[in-house]
C-alpha cells in the first residue's frame, strides 16, 4: 500500500474511533412530554359545569422522559363551536352566539429543576360578570428540548 493509502485509511479510522459513542455522550430527546387530566384528582373534566364568581384548582399531569421546561393554562370561549385536535368528549353546545364579555385566561409557568413528572396546580376565580357558555381549556407543555405537547377540554360557565 502507498502512503497515500495509508493516510486515506488512518483518516477513516480516526473517524470511525472519533464517532464511537462511549457511553459518556448524552442521549438525543426525541420524544414529546405528556399532559393529561384523565386522573382521579386531574381537572376539570370533559363537560364540567363552573359557577361564575367561584374558585377552581385547576389539575393536569405532566410526564417526559427527560426533563419539563414550562406549561401553560388557556380558557377561551367556544361561542362558535370550534373544537380542538385531541377532544375526546364532545359535550352538549349551546346555539352559536357572539361574544360580549368572554372569560379569556392565558398563562405560562415554569417548571424549575429538571424535572420528569409534575402536577400542575392553578387557582382560577371564575369571573361575575363573564358570559355563560361553553369554554375550552387547553393545558400545554414543553420539555426542556422545545418538544411541546396540549390537551383541550370542552367546559361549560353558568350562572
């Protein structure tokens, strides 16, 4: 073999040896978090009735296989009886109306030290003067990687 041969092979060798994973290298997130309220304490459930001027806990369960970065809680209404990619239970609408003074509730949090499972737990005052009707409420949340994953639940407010 010339010597050209030989540095084309030690060339190849080296990255052959280069690329090796030895054990120490990290493992690459493929994988999307998960969030549910399809728990005994997880809230609100589908079709769930809330009274305005009354204070709800607000309940979901957030798993990933490396670590949660953040999460998110939305209630918008569905006075035009759009829905949402991933409801599994439609609930019975009220006629389409358009809005006057809707309940509209949009908030992001943290989820601090790395964590893989987390409840999330939010406080929310249902407003006196907000219109009755059916609502969504959409969890989200996003892994330490950006990977992002939500579930939307159809709620009604009453009087």
């Amino acid at each position: 073999m010339s010597f050209r041969a030989y540095k084309y092979f030690f060339f190849i060798a080296m990255i052959f040896f280069v690329s090796c994973n030895d054990g120490t290298s990290s493992e690459i997130d493929d994988q999307k978090p998960t969030i549910s309220v399809d728990y005994e304490e997880g809230f609100p459930k589908p079709c769930t009735e809330l009274v305005r001027g009354e204070t709800y806990t607000f309940k979901a369960r957030a798993t990933d296989n490396f670590a949660l970065a953040s999460y998110s809680l939305g209630i918008h209404h569905n006075f035009d009886h759009h829905t949402h990619d991933d409801q599994g239970a439609l609930c019975e609408l009220d006629p389409i109306k358009k809005a006057d003074t809707p309940f509209l509730f949009m908030e992001n949090y943290p989820i601090d030290n790395s964590l893989t499972t987390y409840e999330i737990k939010v406080q929310i005052t249902v407003p006196n003067d907000v219109d009755p009707g059916d609502y969504h409420c959409s969890f989200s949340v996003t892994d330490q990687t950006g990977w992002q994953s939500r579930t939307s639940i159809d709620i009604k407010i009453i009087e």
